[in-house]
C-alpha cells in the first residue's frame, strides 16, 4: 500500500470516528444532525438522467446501494450487498486534490443460510481512490465497481459489480431495461411529519448472473436485483433513532419498498411505494401499513427485530417476512444489520431487510 492511499484511508477513518460520538442521540449514523450550510431537499425538484446516477457534493450524505437474491444450480439461496456512501464533512466543499473534504465508505456482503461475510473500505475524495460517474455510470472505491458500458441511456443496466474481501468476493452481471422508478412525490421521499426528507429513486427490476466465491469455492448463480441512490442533508429529525426497511420481489412481479422511522417517543413515521409489474409506482398510504415484529435475534447485546408480520389491506397483501441467515449483523463503522429475506402469505417473495439504529 502506497504512502498516499495509507493516509487517505487513516483521514477517513478519523473523520469516520469523529461522525460517531453524536451518533446515539442524534440518530442512526448522526444523520439526524443539523444540517447548515448544505443544499436542502425540496418538493417539485425535478429528477434527470443520466445526470442524477452521478454525485451530488452540494448534499451532506449520499448512497448508492444494491442487494440481489441469488440461487445456484442446487437452489440454495444467496444475499449480495453492495453499497458506497459518500459524506462531505464541510458545506459548499469546492477542494481538488487533497483539498477535498468527501469522504467515501464502501461495504460488500455475501450472505448464505450458513454464513454472513462483509467488509469495509474507506477512502479520501478528489484523489482518485473512489468516486461516482453519471454516464457511462460508475461507481467505485478501490477494486470494488459498479460500472457499465458507455451510454446516454437513462437505464443503468447492463452493470458490472464486483467485490472482494479476504473471504469472499463476487462478480455478477446486471441487466435490464425498466426506467428509474421514482419514490415518494417524484422523487421527493418525506421522512418524517416535520422537514426532513431525500431525494430518492429505484431499480428495482434487474437480473443477475454470475458467480459468488465464499472461502476459495466459487459459485455460478442468477437471480435478482434492486438498486437505490438516495441523496439528502439531514434525513432523520433528531429525534429518529433508525429505520426499518424492506424490498420484495413478489411472485406477481410486482414490487414493494417501504421503511418504518423509529421515533423515541413510539410514534413512528411510515412510508412506502407499490410497484406493479408494468412499472408504474403507487405511494402506499402511511395508515395502510401495519408492520409488526414476530421474532427477534440477540446480536452484539442487541434485540433485532428479524421476524416480521406486514399487512397492506388496499393491496391484499398478509405476509411472513423471514431472515435467511438472522445473524447478518455488518460490524462496520456504523453498525446495522442487513440480509435477505423470505416472503410467504398472501403473496411469495424474497427480498432485503435493513435495520439500523438497534
């Protein structure tokens, strides 16, 4: 490791650990922090591609997150994550160079019945290490990708990802021709009764095949995939501790997000989006959720919520929601817990779970 990426990652984990300290009473991750001096989310902002696939360094923290539920040739299920997050540490931040002040995480996951494997990376903006690309889209830190051939397109796919860690790595092919799926008001996604809220758009329909590799053993797999690219200032009110959040892809082809906000008081904020097979999405009203947990897993001193009851009476939707593997715990920086799961009731279904916050 050279002597320049050495101190690019020991800057970023500082600045990493320095974000911590509020992180428990100003929300999961800190995001709950005041947030001067940072471009604010407004209603009726239109969103653009490809232009909004690339970075937004007038906003305080950004993702862009995939997860795929996978099968191999024996059915035996698999959980691909894939995330980079990008955070600016100071406003109107215009540095080049060293002179820039974002700061870049990435975390990769393989996730079977058996066993949960992540890791995590860090690097320093404007020096090359890690950055995100509106057209061709690209999105990397280090040797970790999600890339795709050259194109004015506003689809992402055909996407490349690859990840590698000590224990495992991925590489999968990524197809697709369904446009962005706004969530929310166009693209404006509340997250609470007060001011806060992010810009907020889906992928939610991609094939995948490829292959998985856990401890030197490699496995061809397909299956399927769900994109998100999230930007905001301050999602959280300070008062939010984390989020509860679902994907399915349900067996009708139709397609379900929705997240629970925990407020400290019990009076959480709920939001979600139908999404029918001809791609068309539906806001789900807040009063039609009903979430309930039915199981939970104690993991690092934690009780998590793993098991789940969800009901959308204006859909006829009653199911079971069912970690694969409920000890998918990411001891990262900021520690949440983040899996596949299995859908049955009403409609079948598999998807992703994440809890943060706990």
């Amino acid at each position: 490791m050279s002597l320049r990426t050495t101190l690019s990652l020991l800057a970023a984990m500082l600045l990493a650990a320095l974000a911590v300290a509020p992180a428990r009473a100003q929300g999961f991750a800190g995001l709950g922090t005041d947030a001067g001096g940072f471009a604010e989310v407004v209603r009726g902002r239109p969103l653009t591609f490809p232009a909004d696939h690339g970075a937004h360094p007038q906003f305080r923290i950004e993702w862009w997150y995939l997860t795929a539920n996978l099968v191999d040739a024996q059915g035996a299920r698999y959980g691909v994550q894939w995330t980079l997050f990008r955070q600016a540490t100071v406003p109107a931040d215009r540095g080049e160079g060293w002179d820039n002040r974002q700061i870049w995480m990435g975390h990769a996951a393989v996730t079977s019945a058996a066993t949960h494997r992540f890791a995590e990376r860090f690097a320093r903006g404007g020096v090359g290490q890690a950055g995100v690309e509106a057209s061709p889209f690209a999105a990397f830190i280090d040797d970790w990708q999600m890339r795709r051939a050259p194109s004015e397109a506003p689809t992402l796919a055909p996407l490349q990802l690859t990840a590698s860690a000590a224990d495992f790595s991925y590489a999968l092919r990524l197809t697709g021709d369904a446009r962005p799926v706004p969530q929310g008001d166009a693209g404006f996604s509340r997250k609470s009764e007060r001011d806060q809220a992010s810009y907020y758009y889906s992928q939610p329909d991609l094939s995948v095949s490829g292959s998985v590799t856990i401890d030197g053993k490699a496995i061809d797999v397909t299956g399927q995939a769900w994109f998100d690219h999230e930007w905001s200032s301050q999602p959280l009110a300070s008062d939010q501790t984390g989020w509860d959040w679902f994907s399915m892809h349900l067996e009708s082809g139709d397609k379900l997000m929705l997240f629970r906000l925990r407020h400290a008081d019990g009076a959480h904020f709920f939001a979600g989006t139908w999404i029918g097979r001809d791609g068309r999405a539906q806001p789900l009203d807040p009063g039609d959720i009903v979430l309930t947990p039915t199981a939970t897993t104690l993991i690092a001193g934690r009780e998590l919520p793993t098991g789940w009851q969800l009901a959308i009476a204006s859909r006829g939707l009653s199911v079971a929601v069912a970690p694969l593997n409920p000890l998918s715990w990411m001891d990262t920086r900021f520690k949440y817990w983040e899996g596949p799961i299995s859908v049955s009731g009403s409609q079948r279904g598999v998807g992703y779970l994440e809890l943060t916050g706990y």
